[in-house]
C-alpha cells in the first residue's frame, strides 16, 4: 500500500464564514484513505471546530485564544497569561490594523506577526492555505513543502489588498486558486504573469447534506406575521447590511408586513444596530445572531437577500440556491456568476433605493417569487466533484 501524502491544511479560525464553512465541508469530503490531513489555525475557535472530521489533526493554534479580543483585554490577558512577547505583538498589531486599505494593513499586521511565529514543524507534500492574507504568507514562509497551493475567495481588486506586497508571496504557490470566473477574471487582470497557474474550484456544496440539516431543528419561531426575508452574512463593511437599512425604513414607511432576519456577527453589530434603532425600524429587522444550522430558517424564508458591496462566491448565496429561495441580490461583480436575473432571483442596483425597490418587487409579486423557486428546483446545485481538482494539484 502507497504511503499516504501529507497535507496541511491553513486557515485564520473557524467563525462563522463562508470561507470557513466551505473548508469543513471540503474536509468532511476529503480522501483519508489517501491523505493524511493537519489543520493548522491562526485562532483555534468558531462553531464550525466541531464540524471538523475526527481523521483530521488539528494542530496546536498560532496564537492564544486571547489574541483575539481587544487590545485592552488580549494584551493584559497575554502578558500575565505566560505570553509577554505576544502581548506585545498584539499591541504594535492592534496600531498597524488602524489605518490604510486593507492590503496595507494585512501587511503591517504580517510583518510584525511573522517574528513572532514558529515555523511548522513537520514537512508537508502540499501545504493549502485556504484564505488570502496571512494563511497564503504563513504557508510560503513557515511551512517546509514543495507544493504550496493558496486560495483567494473574493474579486482581488475589490478587496483592496495589496498587489506589490502580495506579488513575492503568491509567485512562490505552486497554484493558486479562486471561486468563481469574475474572481478568476480579476486575478488574471492583477496577475497576468500567473495565468498558467491559476485554477477555479467553485465553493463545494452537498445538497442532501444541507437537505439532512434542515430537516433538523427549528427556524423562525418569533411569532411575527408576514414576509420573512433572510441573510447570513458576517456583520461588516463588505456585507452592505448598512446600504440596506434605509430600504427596510422605507418599506416600513409604505406599510409592507415583513421581517427582516440577519444571522451572522461581526465588527458592525453595534453600528448596525445603533441604524435600527436610529430609523425607528426594530420591529422590521430581527438579529438572530450565529446559528451552527441556518438551514431550516433557509427553509422557511421568502426571500434571501445579499445587499454586499463586493463578494467572491458567497456559500450562502449558493446554500439558498439549494434551498430554491427567491434570491435577491445587489449588483456586486461576480453576482451574475451566481444568478441569471429576471429566471431565478433578481439583482438590483447597490443602492438603498435599488435594494427597495428590488425587495418591493418581490413582496409584491408571489407568483415571481415561485417562478424563481421553480426555476431553482430544476437545476442541480450539488457539485462535490469538484474535490477532484484539488486532488489533481496535490501531485
């Protein structure tokens, strides 16, 4: 029998994410009679830790649990927790991730926590870094292998990450892949010298999976009557949850009987909620926080609706698709590699005024509503042959 390749897997956690819920649903497909498979973490904490499989390995954490609260509460919790040079290293962090684009400050961040980082241990026949910023620069610089394959799960330039710095790093990956054709498009446009080694695998869904959870626990049970409109999205500035307020408002103000649900958590909660309460609609937008199983309330939901400013392939958007739920979406790049607008959901214009308009158009229109759902319903979502492509690259 052929000895098993080692892999190594790496990540920044496991929160709540698309990201990280397309890598547990990789790992949970992946070929243990064949590989033996390491998982290394920046941050050994999310509720999808309990999703990983019991064949894979999970590796003591880069940094301490503490590392990621509040400069405040991580650097006394660090210093007097047995890691004064880490406390440190969060507090000089915490002053790089103040200002700049979101390149620059991955890169300040990385070239102070790269001191402070140990090598990886063992050697590895491929290392995959499954998100951009310090997974891909942990694996080229820390990790022994001469297979080193990174993932980017956004349009690169919408994310505003940094092409001169990223430019060595991603030139020493072997392959480098992304979710979608606009995703793959963009990185030919910043990378043309890369082209050859550019790869799409789209986000891995399993549809009896998802099929299996909804049949499992409850969704809304609030009581309240009307349409109930979905998203599951992290809570930050990418997501357009802001953008998205004034439609509600307005919706609220033209007398529409509705809901509006967010599952997720993230940076902007307070923001957000602050928005609410501002524009008197709290009996119009409902905050569900995480749910380990967003499924049933999938389920349940007449509209799902992704108002996001930039995307890559969100799981989410896909995992609705499963769930054939009217989608509405803001015209992001990559939102038309998700959906054909006007035959199985709609995408509006990223504007308060487009995002009502678009959820008007919906509430209003039942019979559109299930022609989106019908049309979803013959179409075959699941896509867990996809697998074999990264199989092909851990050669």
């Amino acid at each position: 029998m052929a000895e098993k390749k080692k892999i190594l897997f790496v990540n920044y956690s496991l929160h709540s994410g698309g990201i990280e819920k397309s890598l547990v649903t990789l790992l949970s497909l992946f070929d243990y009679d064949t590989y033996d498979v390491d998982l290394q973490l920046f941050i050994n904490e999310g509720m999808f830790l309990s999703r990983v499989p019991q064949k894979v390995n999970l590796l003591k954490p880069l940094f301490p649990s503490a590392y990621k609260d509040n400069i405040r509460k991580a650097f006394f919790a660090l210093l007097f927790g047995g890691h004064p040079l880490l406390a440190f290293c969060r507090l000089f962090v915490s002053f790089a991730g103040l200002k700049g684009t979101v390149g620059g400050r991955l890169k300040k961040m990385w070239l102070i926590e790269r001191r402070f980082i140990k090598p990886a241990e063992k050697e590895y026949d491929a290392v995959i870094a499954f998100m951009e910023g310090q997974p891909i620069y942990y694996a080229v610089t820390k990790v022994k292998s001469k297979n080193k394959i990174g993932f980017i799960h956004g349009d690169y330039a919408a994310m505003g990450l940094c092409r001169d710095f990223d430019f060595d790093y991603l030139s020493s990956l072997n392959a480098l892949c992304t979710v979608s054709e606009s995703c793959l498009a963009a990185l030919k446009k910043a990378f043309p010298e890369f082209e050859n080694k550019l790869h799409l695998i789209y986000n891995i869904i399993s549809a009896d999976f998802i099929y299996s959870l909804a049949a499992k626990g409850t969704g809304f049970n609030d009581g309240r009557t009307g349409i109930k409109v979905l998203s599951i999205a992290r809570l930050s500035h990418q997501k357009g949850l802001d953008i998205a307020m004034p439609a509600i408002a307005g919706l609220k103000e033209k007398g529409f009987k509705f809901c509006w649900y967010i599952i997720g958590v993230g940076p902007e909660e307070q923001n957000l909620k602050e928005m609410v309460r501002s524009l008197g609609i709290e009996d119009c937008v409902c905050f569900l926080g995480e749910q380990a199983n967003p499924y049933p309330f999938l389920k349940e939901c007449d509209i799902y609706f992704q108002p996001s400013r930039f995307e890559g392939k969100p799981i989410a958007v896909d995992e609705a698709m499963v769930m054939h739920c009217p989608i509405l979406l803001s015209d992001f790049s990559t939102a038309a590699d998700q959906i054909d607008s006007g035959k199985n959901g709609l995408i509006v214009p990223m504007t308060s005024d487009g995002l009502e308009e678009g959820l008007e158009n919906l509430m209003l229109n039942g019979e559109r509503r299930a022609a989106f759902s019908d049309a979803l319903a013959k179409s075959s979502l699941t896509n867990e042959n996809e697998i074999n492509k990264l199989y092909a690259l851990i050669v």
